[in-house]
C-alpha cells in the first residue's frame, strides 16, 4: 500500500497542471444547477488539497483554479436563470423539487448579494441562487463580485484545511 501512495503523491508532482484543469472544471460543474447533482466536487476538492500538501506541491495555483471555476459555473448559471427566467419552475431537475426552489428564491429575496455569497457554502442552493439571481435580473457587476468573493472563499475553505493538514503530517 505504500508505494501505492507514492506513485500517487508522484503522480500529483508530476501533473499540477492536469490537476488545476480537473478542479476547475469540477468546481464549473459543480456550480451548474443540472451537473452539480451529479459531481461530488467538495469532496474531491478535499481530497485532492490533501494529496497536493502530501505532495509538498503549490496550493496558491490549486485555490485559483477552483475559484475561477466555480465563479464561470455562477455566470453560466445566471445567465441560464436570465435566459429561461420564465420557466424555471419547468426545468429538470428543479421541476422535481418545487420546494426546494421556493426555499431557494425566498432565501435570495430576502438576502439579496448575501444570498449569492452564503449560497456557494450551501449544497442545495449552491447552483440554485445564480439561477434565481438570474431570472431575477440581478446586476451583473453586483452578482460578479459576491461570486467571486465566495467562490474564493469556497475554494479556500474546501483546499486549504485538508492541504495544511496533510502537509503537517508528512
């Protein structure tokens, strides 16, 4: 088993770059209302911080790709909820669940840009609220901001543990 690990903390040194694509995209489809049911990205974010402070390799580059990833999954998500403002409560896989699209545009009416940035550490809302954003015109110089700080944050918060951590105990 050891030398398992060793070809994966190998694998990671010898391929940050093919790692900062994976997040990115794992982190865009994770903030896309349809992709996110299926892409466990958190917990892979965590893993992969893990193995990249087991690693001894670069974080700042890890966070950065996650970050901007999740940022163009919100702005594809809102310009989705602007387009199809109208049908929402129509869509796959929202039309399954019309309860948890009123908590969603409840939870955005009354928080409004705080909304956007407490619901990137909210699983269900995550890809939700952009789109809520969206249908409900929200300024996109305002969504963009509170995008980009929680998607740093996020990125942050899911990386920067398990890769300190891991890092600490090699």
């Amino acid at each position: 088993m050891d030398e398992y690990w060793q070809d994966l903390l190998a694998f990671m040194r010898e391929n940050e770059v093919l790692i900062e694509i994976i997040l990115f995209f794992l982190a865009f489809a994770e903030s896309i209302v349809v992709a996110s049911a299926f892409v466990p990205a958190s917990v892979i974010f965590v893993a992969v911080g893990a193995l990249e402070g087991a690693a001894g390799g670069p974080l700042l580059p890890l966070v950065i790709a996650g970050a901007l990833g999740a940022f163009a999954g919100d702005l594809t998500s809102l310009a989705i909820g602007h387009y199809f403002r109208n049908d929402l409560r129509k869509m796959w896989p929202l039309r399954d669940h019309p309860r948890l699209l009123a908590r969603a545009r409840a939870f955005f009416w009354r928080w409004g840009i705080y909304a956007v940035i407490f619901s990137k550490l909210s699983g269900p809302f995550r890809p939700i609220v952009p789109l809520i954003a969206g249908a409900s015109r929200m300024s996109w110089p305002v969504f963009m901001a509170a995008s980009a700080l929680s998607s740093l944050i996020w990125s942050v918060l899911l990386l920067v543990p398990a890769y300190l951590g891991f890092q600490a105990m090699m």
